[in-house]
C-alpha cells in the first residue's frame, strides 16, 4: 500500500488517534494511498466507477480482510476444521461451551468464515479488474494470537481477540419501538451485558489455561471461565456483523456507479444475515459470572430487566421512528446515517478492542482509507 511511516516515536493513544484522524488531512497520513489507490481511468465510461465508489470499495475491503482474520481465528478453535476454511485444528472444550449456544455453532462459525474471505476476494478482484489498486494489510500481521491447542499458534494476526471491551447497545437499539440513534433522534440505547463494556476480556481461550476444567462427555463439564469466554464470543459474533449490516446501506448512498450500488446491495443483506443469527444464538448465553474476572453474564428475560427492550427471542428489527417523528413506526435496520459512517466504523471497532498492539502505522492506514471513503458523494 506503500504508506507513509508516522514517526517511530509517536505515541499517541489508539482511540484518539482514530477520532482525530478526519482532522489530520490525507497528506499528513500515509501520503501514496490516495494516488496509488485510484490509479484508474476515472471518467472515461459514465457507467463506471468514481473515484469515490473505488475509495469506498477500498475501504469495504480493508474491513473485510480484517473480518476475515478475526472469523479465522474463531474458526480455528470453535468452528468445523475443513478445506473450504483451513488453519487451526479445533478445541474441543472451546468448541462444547460454544455449542451451549447452539448445536449448529460451528458450522455457522464455519460458514461466515468464508462468507468474509469471499467478500474481500471479491473485492480486491474487482478493484484490480477495474485498473484500481487492491487492498493488502499483511505487512501489518503482527499480533500474536491464541496460543491454545487448536490454534495455529505461529500465525500473525491483525486483530486481537483475547482483550475485547464489547459495546452490546445494539441489543436494546434494535428492540426499541420509540427510539432511533439517527437524526434527528441521536437516542443512545443500555448494553445488554453492561460488564463487557468495564475489562478487556477474552472470545477465545488465550492459552490451554483457559481450558482447565473442561472434561468431555454427555452432557460435558465446562467450568464458568471457559464458558464466560463462550458467550463473549457470541455477543462479540452479532456485535461485528451488526456493524456490516449498517455500514453497507450507509456507504451505499454516497457511490456513483449502478454497477458499484449492485455489489454494495448485493454484500450488505449477507452481512443482516449474520447478524440476525449471531444474535439469536447470543441470546441463549446462560447467566453466569466469571470467577477469575468477575464478568457477569444476567438472564436477559428476568426482572428487573425484562421487558421487550431485553427479550432474547425478539430478533426481527422491531418497528421504531424514522426520518420524522410524525411518520408512522417502522422496521428498518439502524443505524443508516451516511455523514461520517466509515470513521464511525472505525472507531467501533477501535474501543472494541479488536486492534489492540497494533502500530499507529496501522492506525493511519486505516484512518486514512475511512476518511477517503467518507470524502465520497454521490455524482462527484
């Protein structure tokens, strides 16, 4: 991608790197990723991509790829172990507290492994059959990774599974009928599991420590620890899809090109595919508290939380406000306000933890491909 180094003694704190990144101007951030990325003939068919469509695409691609590798990771340890998703070799007492949720967890695990590696193959295709310059992130694999048995222990990594500080808003935000965090509403929505938003904690086991305990069987023994990392797992499932099934719809209204609209419209639904599951399958994560953390997992269907905004089988968007508090209630997805979506992404996925010890570099990549994604309008 040939970007800029930022000075190697920089320091400045991850999150706030990402919230000031709009202000840094793409000639101070990773100066060659603008031109080399839009080495296209641009303008020369109507039909075609702009280069906001291509910036966009980008930055699809960007998020993608780091989908993929975090879907890898999961599928290592808890998914079905096959040659359509190759890496790890399993974790039978990962795999047996995550099936606590569902029996079919792993191949669901399994399957939207490769729905993302086939999204960002897709797109970093199409981007090259277009004269664009595709995305590679690889140089920034550097994190280490579970080094459970089932791992593939001396992979690189680029996100960080075992310190996540999951936001579970999206929970209460989809089952609400009186409340929208788009304008000009701006609700904000309670987290359906407050404590993941109060540590770093791990989706999956960071060493066979987190196994101890675990004996095989019918019905197995698995030990609040192992389980507790479970059931972040599978908030953290519907957390990271529930950010695609917005971030397509939002992003779809700044591209150009009919043919560009059709991949966006095309990948998007996947992605409300997944999350409708994952947060299916969240809501059968049994209430416990960790005895090594004190993570507290609540059953979300008692008093004194109750009550539709919390109802674990309510996982059809429930009809709520739109565009105009005088319009009638509606099911929609949400949030799908357009100003700002690609920074807002990655800065979701920033507090989430996903990218902790990784390089302000990185950081600037990333920030940079948002910025140049949200800079995008429609006709422009």
């Amino acid at each position: 991608m040939n970007q800029n180094r930022l000075p190697s003694g920089d320091s400045t704190n991850r999150r706030s790197f990402v919230l000031k990144g709009a202000a840094l101007g793409v000639g101070a951030v990773a100066a060659g990723t603008l031109s080399s990325g839009l080495a296209f003939a641009a303008g020369t068919d109507s039909t075609g991509p702009t280069q906001g469509d291509i910036a966009i695409l980008r930055f699809l691609a960007a998020l993608e790829i780091l989908e993929a590798d975090l879907w890898q990771q999961y599928n290592e340890l808890g998914g079905i172990q096959d040659s359509e998703v190759p890496g790890g070799t399993g974790s039978p007492g990962y795999t047996a507290a995550i099936q606590i949720l569902d029996s079919d967890m792993a191949q669901y695990i399994h399957d939207n492994t490769e729905d993302e590696v086939s999204h960002f193959t897709f797109l970093n295709a199409y981007l090259a059959s277009k004269g664009a310059q595709p995305v590679s992130l690889k140089r920034f694999r550097t994190l280490q990774g579970s080094q459970a048995t089932g791992a593939k222990k001396n992979q690189k990594r680029l996100t960080n599974l075992m310190q996540l500080t999951v936001d579970t808003s999206f929970w209460t935000r989809y089952r609400s009928r009186t409340q929208n965090p788009d304008p000009p509403f701006n609700n904000t929505f309670p987290p359906a599991i407050p404590g993941l938003l109060n540590g770093q904690f791990p989706a999956i086991p960071r060493t066979d420590d987190d196994l101890k305990g675990f004996v095989p069987g019918n019905p197995p023994t698995i030990p609040d620890h192992l389980q507790a990392i479970a059931n972040t797992a599978g908030f953290h499932f519907a957390f990271i899809e529930q950010g695609g099934t917005s971030l397509y719809p939002q992003l779809a209204q700044r591209v150009t090109s009919p043919e560009v609209l059709r991949i966006l419209l095309s990948i998007g639904p996947t992605e409300t595919m997944h999350f409708q599951t994952w947060q299916d399958k969240a809501g059968n994560a049994p209430a416990l508290t960790d005895p090594t953390n004190g993570l507290k997992f609540p059953d979300l269907n008692s008093k004194p939380l109750g009550g539709e905004d919390f109802q674990t089988n309510l996982i059809m968007p429930e009809p709520t406000v739109f565009l105009n508090p005088g319009l009638p209630a509606v099911s929609i997805v949400r949030p799908t306000e357009t100003r700002g979506a690609a920074m807002a992404a990655v800065k979701a996925l920033t507090d989430d933890g996903l990218f902790r010890g990784q390089s302000p570099d990185f950081f600037a990549v990333l920030s940079q491909l948002a910025m140049a994604a949200d800079a995008a309008v429609r006709g422009g």
